[in-house]
C-alpha cells in the first residue's frame, strides 16, 4: 500500500509541478494566462479601435453600448475613404514604401556580402561608419538632404525617397546590412572556394549561391523595411510636402481635411467629426499592413528566427 500511495503522489506531483520532460499544469496555466495577458495588451487597441469604427452616431451618444454595436454601420469607414481619398494615396503609399524596400535589400545585400566575404583596408572603419548612421538621428541630416533634393529638383517627388535607397542611403538601412552582414557571415567558407574551383564568378557566387541561402534576410529586410518606410511621416513630409500625400500624412491632417468636405455648420450632426471617423481612418491606414503581416507571418516568424535578429 505504501509503494502504491508513493506511486499515486509521485504521478500527481509530476502532473501539477511538472517533470524533465513536461511543464505540469501549474507551470502551464501560469504561463497561457501571461501570455493571454501579453496578447491582450497588444491586441486591446486594435479592438477597441475597430468596434469604436463601427458604432453609428446614435450608438456614440448611447452609454449602455461599449462592445457591441447595435448595428452593422459603415457610414464611419465611407466617410474616411473619402476623405483620405484612398485609393491614389494607398498607390502613392504602396509604391514609397515597397520599391525603395526592394531597392534597399538589394544594395543591403550586396553591402554585407562584401563586408562579410572580404578582407580589405578600412573595412572596420567603413563598418563603424555605418553603424553611425543608425544612431544618428534623421533630424540631424535632414536639412542637408532637403537642400541637395531641391537643388537636383526633386522635392515633391517620390524618387526622393527612392534615389537615396538606390545608393544604400534608404531609411534605416545599416541595421539591413547588419543583417546580411550576419547572414553572410555564417555561409560556408567550402561552398564559396568550391564554387570558385568550379569556375563560378564572383558574380555568380553572389547571385547563385549566397543570395538563395540568405532568402530570410531578404525577407526580414522587406517586411521592416515596408513597416518602417509606411509609417514614416517626418522625412516624407519633408520631402514630398507640396508634391504627392501617402496615407499616414493625410491621416495627420484627417481634420483638416474632414472639414474641407464637409464644413461645420453645413452638415446635420450625423455628418460631424467624431471619434468613430477617426478610428476608422486609423484602422483604413493600418489595415495594408495587417493584411501583409497575415499573409507572410509563416514565412515571416521563420526568417526572424533563422537571422541574426535572434542572436544565433
């Protein structure tokens, strides 16, 4: 009996506190509830703001609804698709941050490599150098470049945004060669040497060989890069102030130009600003990136996970 009574302790001992080879329960709810409250904190204004988006006038002035509408009302959405006029900005949007992203992980690419494969004179120095460019602030440059731009004639104009990523200079792009730096880094001295005995070019070693297996770099690369070059209002604003409008700036000035269309005192107060219309114009200007992020998170997780983004 006793041997049994030790047997049924030692099984429920195992099962609440966990073994070599299981959590147990306690160390499991422990951890779903930190995790539940993790995604909740994330998640909470996403929420919030899309329910808020959805609730009609009458259901705004209602204290009794918080999370459920009473109705299916898009007349919040319509009005800010208007008035962010939607799709030339979401165009306009699409090609500032997607091309130079495409543009900048190329030249990033082509920058780790030779940083990672080859030993030359000024090569520490060339990487600290970069690296500074990172932890200087954008403000602190931007007058120079606001004063080269207008000088070559192109202030107003995206290729302002484009040109710079074309000659490695894009947003935030020594943290992409930092990246490849790391990626390149760890390919195999013997593939490389086999290859050049195999009478590979430098060229084609890059492109056929180091390029294929640095695929999850490119793809980290992209996808920040996308984020970053979407949600920057500072230097595009700057730059493309009195020329084109992406989606984020004309949500800095979703007021203004709410008002424009449709001016106080001319409209009945189902047609007055409020915080539905707001929100919906928020949740309008995020949505591309959300659609993205579901599309590529498979892809996305395991390129995180096999770059140097987790140290390995």
């Amino acid at each position: 009996m006793d041997n049994v009574k030790t047997f049924y302790e030692s099984r429920l001992k195992s099962f609440l506190f966990g073994n070599r080879e299981d959590y147990g329960l306690i160390v499991k709810v422990m951890l779903y509830l930190l995790l539940i409250a993790i995604g909740f904190v994330y998640l909470y204004p996403l929420l919030f703001m899309f329910v808020t988006s959805m609730k009609s006038p009458q259901d705004l002035l209602n204290s009794m609804i918080q999370w459920v509408p009473s109705e299916f009302y898009v007349g919040n959405y319509t009005k800010a698709f208007r008035v962010l006029n939607y799709p030339i900005n979401f165009l306009i949007s699409a090609f500032v941050a997607i091309v130079p992203s495409l543009l900048q992980a190329g030249v990033a690419s082509l920058v780790g490599w030779g940083l990672a494969r080859y030993r030359f004179r000024g090569k520490n120095l060339i990487f600290v150098l970069l690296m500074a460019t990172f932890i200087i602030p954008a403000q602190t440059t931007v007058i120079p470049q606001m004063l080269a731009y207008k000088s070559l004639g192109l202030l107003g104009n995206v290729f302002s945004l484009v040109i710079p990523a074309l000659f490695g200079q894009g947003y935030r792009s020594a943290i992409f060669v930092l990246i490849f730096y790391q990626s390149f880094s760890t390919f195999p001295k013997a593939l490389e040497e086999a290859a050049r005995l195999d009478g590979a070019s430098e060229k084609e070693i890059f492109l056929k060989i180091a390029v294929p297996s640095a695929v999850p770099a490119f793809i980290v690369s992209i996808i920040f890069s996308i984020v970053w070059y979407w949600n920057e209002t500072y230097l595009t604003s700057i730059f493309l102030s009195g020329g084109v409008s992406t989606l984020p700036m004309q949500l800095s000035k979703f007021v203004q130009a709410y008002e424009n269309l449709y001016p106080p005192g001319m409209v009945n107060i189902f047609d007055r600003l409020n915080e539905a219309v707001k929100l919906s114009g928020t949740f309008l200007n995020i949505l591309p990136l959300l659609i993205m992020y579901f599309v590529l998170q498979k892809w996305f997780v395991e390129s995180v996970e096999r770059t140097g983004l987790t140290g390995e």
